[in-house]
C-alpha cells in the first residue's frame, strides 16, 4: 500500500494519516480561541459496490453546543444509511448535522457518526472536512484503493451500527464506538506467563458459573467489583462489559466437566437466588453507562436437539431436562428478566457449526431458540443477538476447501471430516443461523457474536493449501486449519492456538469476534479431581481416552494434567500462544 508525502501538509499546520481505507484530519490549533478540529475517517467495510463508514470528530477550538460536518467526495459516492448524525448530500457534497444528545463538544470532546453508501470504481477517502464552517485541513489521497473489497461479497450490505443511540434505546451494535473490559484478574495471569504480556491487555468474558460467583470467590472479584473496575476503564467513552450467564439447573445435560451446582428440578432457585441477584445489580443507575452483553447458558439448548432420545448420542440427563422444560423455562426467564435493563444486550448460546450444522439440527436448533426466547413471559426483542463457538475450536473459516466443492465427482461432504455437514467454518454457520432466525420473526437487525480465543489453528502445521487431489479425504484434511482428530472434540485440545483479535463488526451480521472463553482457563480436569463446584470428571478431557458416539470414537485429543474446568492451566495458555493466528 502507498502512503502520501506529508510535507505540504506539516507545511499547513495539519497532518492526515492514509492507510488503506482511514484517514485522520487536524486543523489548526494555536491560541486558545483558534477553531480547529480533528476528523477520523475510516472504512469500516468494503465490498463490489458499497462500504461502511465510521467518522470520529474531535472539537479543539472553543467548545460548541452543536455541529455541521461537510466534506466532498472525489467519485461517485453516495450515502444511503446513516445513524448519529443527520447526513444529507447534494451532488458530491455532504453534511453531516448534530443530533440533540450529541451536539455539545466541549474543547478536546469528540463523538462519532457512521454511515453505509455505494459506489463504483474507486473509494477514495475525501479531501477536506470543515467543522462549522472551519476547514480541518486538505489532504491528498492514497494511490492504491483504501481496501481490497472480499473475494465473495457479502449478500447483504453489512450495517456499522450506531455508536451512541439516543437515552433509553439500545445501540444496533454495542460493540461499534467501544473499548471492551479487561478482567483484571485474568490479565494478570496472562501476564504472569513468559510472553503473556502480549496478550494480557485483550477482553475477555467473566464467568458467572455459580451463585456465589455474584458476590466473589475465595476473595475474587465479584459482579459489583467488575463493573466498578469497568467504570474507571470506561473514562468518556463507551464501554463493554462481558457475562456469562452460566448456572442452569441440570446444567450441561452431557457433559461431566461443565457440571453445575444447581440439580435438574431447582430451576426456582435458578431464579430467586441466581438470575434475580444478577438482574438488580446491572439495574443499579450506578451502571447505567456501560453497555453489558450477557451471553446466555452457554451450551444448554444445543443439548435438547441433539442430545435426548432418538438421537444417536442420547443421554439420561439430557432426556430429563428436555422432559421438565427447566432449560427453556431458565433461559426464558434469564432473557426477560435481564432483556428489561435498558443497558443489557442479550445473546442467546447458539452452539457451533460442528454440532448443529448439519440438516437434522439445524432448523431445529433455530425453532428451539425461539421457543426459549419466547418462554416465561419474554419476547424475541429481548434477545440482541447470538453467540457461536463459546470455549470451542471450530475454525473461524475454512479457505482451502469448500462446502461445493468436489474430487473426482465426490462432494467434500462425504469426507469423514465434513461427514455431511452443511458448513465448514463458524463464520459460515453463524451468518446462516442468523438468516434463519430472522426468518423466524427475530428482529432483522439480529448480530452475531463468534468466540475466536481458541481457533486460530497457526503454528507449524497450518496448511499453507488444500490436500491432495487424491480423494476427498485426503483433499479435506491435508487443507483444513482445524486440527482436532474429530469436530466432536472440545476438551483442552491439543495444537490449539489463538484466534483473531476481539473486534468489531468484522463481517456482514457479525457484532464483533470475542474472547469469551478466557484463554489460559481449562475446560475439565484430566482426571478425577474433588472440588466443591460441583464439576465432574469428564472423560473427554482424559488424553488417553478412545471417544464416545459423541467424537465417532476417536482419541479425545486432550491436553494432559488439566485442572478442573475454569481454573488456569498454564501449559494450555503458552500452547495457544505458540499457536496463534494470526500470530503474535
């Protein structure tokens, strides 16, 4: 990529910053009562005949009470959705107006707009601002186009969310506009580690997993101590706070690892002494600033499709839960009882691709969601969005081989690999999944979120390519990135390795690639450990182990001499970093 000379700009007093699709505007500064301004433009997505924009305006002069933005575009850009900001366009020439709640800028304030526009042939970022009338500064352009749009677009335009919404309504993507809270407690674990320092700075969810999690464990960090911590991290901008909402009566039905303290009828003390508790604190005006996204029982309503009789993998417990209805009842109750805090965004567990990507649980799977989402007085507009890939290792997407592809006439579909399923890769599914769900009645704005703290597959053993030509085996697994012996595989897994960086809107229908599995923190012990979490020893995670109907009785692929889920485990926190991809 080109870079512009800065000379002539120095040379006026301001400076901009192009690379690829982002520029940064100064105007003049001198003297206190010098109007000036800073303007961050930057594309936030791209593809063959639109893009999403982001705009940060930064008010250095003397303090306003409301603002114009006008700039003009060089092509034949035209803006067609905007949100914080009245934008209007005549011609190349655009404005850019206040709304009533973000129109004061006091000397140093900044607030930011977004928009999505179309164009044709290049995208060049404009030349000039001019803040109430005030020219920022004039720049020239990058040679190269901003960004390389994707090889395959998106079939829908992808949507930048509002990064400030009006009090009283929720932002389409908390997300956009917002720096996302470091759990002091696991940053300074990941810090203790050789090398963790590169990574200790990153967010990651906080795991409620019991009911004394709410108050604090053995001197931990409790709700209320999180939340004030993420107070002090916010400063002036928009922050978000990570949940997991994760104590289900009955809880993992088949699974022994992830076991609960809760037994399978106590689904009134799910409410009374866990979801109520949880639902006063994150009301408290006290809070009101943050944006928290709760993700919602985590592995639950997956186990109800795939799990109960007339399923292969049936179990006893799971077959219990789906006859007392404790699962759909709790989550129902969680998402109506929290969905009500204006401040909370809710997103439902929706498994991976690798367990409900296949025809017999696919659909299901969404009618499921939304029968949950509809339970115990609550309504499919408490649910913002869905969470894929929780503490899993599918990979983020799969680019040496597709779905539609053949060898010799025979669909990768048939590998033992693929074994029919529908997709290849989370991002994959979870678009697909959210299609689904709009199409049942969930709100069309519905976003997805993708745990990406254990799927980058990098290191040594990243194909660079696809496999073999030799048959569809051999063409599938000499390409796949996912390294596990089966897809059913979820314990500690060896080769693992970091995935992408948390970020926001990565992709079309994708809120944001999150850490909500913090890296570094085990699934289940690799043998029988006693503990008071009521946290079971769980085959899968015993290295030796030969499978189960679950993993088509393969090795389990575990790490060895793992702790009890949620505790650190060191050796898995330097594997991951070894791994990482992108690296580190």
């Amino acid at each position: 990529m080109s870079r512009t000379s800065r000379t002539a700009l120095l040379a006026a007093l301001g400076l901009i910053t192009a690379t690829g699709a982002t520029a940064t505007v100064f105007g003049a500064t001198a003297g206190a009562a010098t109007p000036g301004c800073k303007v961050d433009y930057s594309i936030t997505n791209q593809w063959n005949t639109g893009f999403g924009a982001n705009v940060v305006v930064t008010n250095t002069g003397d303090p306003t009470t409301a603002w114009t933005l006008e700039w003009s575009y060089a092509g034949n850009q035209q803006v067609t959705q905007g949100w914080n900001a009245t934008i209007t366009q005549s011609g190349a020439a655009v404005t850019a107006k206040s709304l009533s709640y973000n129109g004061t800028l006091a000397t140093g304030g900044s607030t930011s707009f977004g928009f999505n526009g179309s164009y044709s042939g290049t995208n060049a970022v404009p030349a000039t601002f001019k803040l109430n009338g005030v020219t920022c500064n004039t720049t020239t352009q990058p040679t190269d186009p901003p960004t390389t749009p994707p090889t395959t677009p998106p079939t829908t335009p992808p949507t930048t969310p509002p990064t400030t919404p009006p009090p009283g309504q929720k932002a389409d993507n908390p997300y956009a506009g917002a720096k996302v809270y470091v759990n002091p407690e696991w940053s300074a674990k990941a810090a203790a580690e050789p090398g963790g320092s590169r990574i200790s700075n990153q967010p990651t969810g906080v795991w409620l997993d019991r009911t004394a999690a709410i108050a604090g464990v053995n001197g931990g960090m409790g709700l209320r101590a999180h939340l004030d911590e993420a107070l002090v991290q916010k400063g002036s901008g928009e922050l978000v706070v990570q949940l997991v909402i994760y104590n289900l009566p009955g809880r993992d039905c088949a699974a022994l690892a992830s076991n609960g303290e809760l037994g399978p009828t106590e689904i009134d003390k799910y409410k009374s002494q866990y979801i109520d508790p949880i639902a006063a604190i994150l009301a408290d005006p006290k809070y009101a600033s943050l944006r928290i996204v709760t993700t919602v029982e985590i592995d639950s309503l997956p186990n109800l499709v795939t799990n109960v009789a007339g399923r292969p993998t049936e179990t006893a417990n799971c077959n219990v839960m789906q006859e007392n209805g404790n699962y759909i009842k709790g989550v129902g109750y969680a998402l109506n009882k929290l969905g009500s805090i204006a401040n909370v965004y809710n997103y439902v567990d929706a498994g991976h691709h690798g367990w409900l990507g296949w025809d017999s649980n696919f659909g299901p799977s969404a009618e499921l969601f939304k029968q949950a989402a509809t339970a115990e007085g609550s309504t499919v507009s408490n649910v913002h969005g869905f969470i894929v890939n929780t503490a899993n290792y599918s990979a983020l997407k799969e680019e040496n081989f597709k779905i539609s592809d053949s060898v010799n006439g025979t669909s990768v579909r048939t590998s033992k690999w693929v074994d029919w399923n529908q997709y290849a890769d989370e991002l994959s599914y979870a678009q697909a999944m959210r299609d689904k769900l709009v199409a049942l009645g969930f709100d069309s704005k519905l976003g997805m979120l993708i745990d990406t703290s254990r799927n980058g597959w990098g290191g040594t053993t990243r194909p660079t390519g696809p496999g073999a030509l030799t048959s569809v085996d051999t063409y599938v697994n000499g390409g796949r990135y996912d390294r596990r012996i089966h897809l059913g595989n979820w314990c500690n897994q060896s080769g693992a390795g970091l995935g992408e960086r948390p970020q926001a809107a990565p992709a079309a229908g994708i809120d944001a690639y999150v850490w909500m599995k913090p890296p570094g923190e085990s699934d289940g012990a690799s043998k029988e450990i006693p503990n008071n979490e009521g946290k079971g020893f769980d085959r899968m995670c015993d290295p030796t182990y030969t499978g189960n109907a679950r993993n088509g009785n393969s090795m389990s692929g575990s790490l060895p001499d793992a702790p009890i889920s949620g505790q650190w485990f060191s050796a898995q926190f330097q594997e991951l970093m070894k791994n990482a991809h992108p690296a580190l």
